[in-house]
C-alpha cells in the first residue's frame, strides 16, 4: 500500500478569493514504512502573499521571485502523487488549493490521479471528541518531536504528520490480513509458537462456603422481586 502524506502552504485562506499554493511538500510511506522518497517544492503563486499568511510560515514575496510557477512542475508533481492514497490534515484546504491549481491549467484534480484522501485532523477528532487536534497538538499527545517547528513548512509538517498518522493508526495493520494472502508455513509456526509460549490458563473455583453465599443471595433476590428469579433454576411443575 502507497501513502503520501502532503502538506502545502498557500499565500492565503481561501483560494475562492484568488489565493494561491507556494509550497508543497510529500514524503512516501509503502506499507506504513517511510522509504525517505519526499517531493519538495516552493512556488511562484504570481500574486502577492498575504501579510497574516507570512508570519505563519515565514515565505516572503522576494523569496519566491525566482522560483518556478505551478505549471513548471505539475507533471512532477502528478507523477509522484499519483496512485497514493493521500494523507492530509484538514484535507479540504490543501485538496481545495491543489484542485484549484489543477484546474487553471486544464489538469485532472486529485481524485482523478489519487487512490483516496485521508483527512487525519477528522480522523483526530473522532478519536478524541473535544480535544485539541492541531498538528502541535498531537505531536505533543504522541510524545513527537517537532521542536524545530517554529513556523509552517509544508515539508516538515508533511514528516510530522507521517509520524502522527503512524502513531494514531498503530496496531490496525496486525488486525488486517489481505483476503488473497494466504496463510503461510512460518505464519503458522509463529502463531503455534506464540500459543506455547502463553502460561497455563488458571482456573479458580468457587468454594463451598461461596456457593451458598451466592445462592442466598439469588434466594433474596427471588423473595424481594416476587418473581421468578432468571439466576435459579426453573421449580418442578407440581403433579396433578
């Protein structure tokens, strides 16, 4: 399974309003494993970036004078996303964004190249209603080290985000088995294995003293409800 989680960021909060993307960044995991395959790019979006979008990631106007438009690098980018199922957090500002830059120049959008999106701040409030889900936020609950976060970097939060995604999913990959994989020789001496290994089961009995505790106790609870208790057994039918 192929996974690319991405990150971007954008020279504003709505591209409906003319904003545009200037970063991209992705790295691939194959099999929930990172392979240390990234794609890395800053782009010249051809407009001017907002002030309040500059002092959260700290990309200027005269930095990205000189760096490529969209349309340069969109083959590059296509060709390394596409298949992946994509792992975003807030999926619909960095989809909505991509989307848009895909469609000003006549290309497919993500849903057409991409195997999926999952949304990972979704997936983080389901797992935790009325918690914290920020990216800072769920490094700091997984014990994750994003000290060198000082400001938004599409590349950065997309690593993070990978360890994050990592961490919140733990252990489902051992509750998954492919239904066209088939169990092999050494799964099934590791499974045996792993059966030999585990103690034998313990079992406790009542005593004598406790089985008569408890029977007066269900004896009450018959008396009180005046009823049929469901715990004792059913009285013989008396002979006609």
């Amino acid at each position: 399974m192929r996974q690319i989680v991405l990150d971007t960021e954008t020279t504003g909060l709505e591209w409906r309003n003319g904003d545009r993307v200037i970063e991209i960044g992705c790295v691939e995991l194959v099999n929930r494993k990172l392979t240390g395959r990234h794609y890395h790019v800053y782009l010249n979006p051809e407009r001017e970036i907002d002030p309040g979008a500059i002092e959260v990631h700290g990309i200027t106007n005269e930095f990205l004078a000189d760096k490529p438009k969209f349309k340069d690098v969109v083959t590059e980018f296509e060709d390394f996303v596409r298949g992946g199922e994509l792992i975003i957090h807030n999926a619909t500002f960095d989809v909505g964004f991509l989307d848009n830059e895909l469609t000003l120049i006549d290309r497919p959008r993500l849903g057409g190249i991409c195997a999926g999106v999952i949304d990972t701040l979704k997936m983080a409030k389901e797992l935790n209603p009325g918690k914290r889900a920020t990216l800072d936020a769920l490094c700091e609950r997984f014990d994750i080290d994003n000290a060198r976060r000082t400001l938004h970097g599409a590349l950065l939060d997309a690593e993070l985000l990978a360890d994050v995604y990592l961490a919140m999913t733990r252990g489902q990959e051992s509750l998954i088995i492919g239904l066209d994989e088939a169990p092999t020789a050494a799964m099934a001496e590791e499974h045996a294995a792993s059966l030999a290994d585990r103690p034998p089961l313990k079992v406790l009995r009542a005593s004598d003293e406790e089985l008569a505790a408890h029977a007066s106790v269900l004896s009450d609870i018959a008396k009180a409800t005046k009823g049929t208790c469901l715990w004792l057994p059913p009285e013989p039918a008396a002979a006609e």
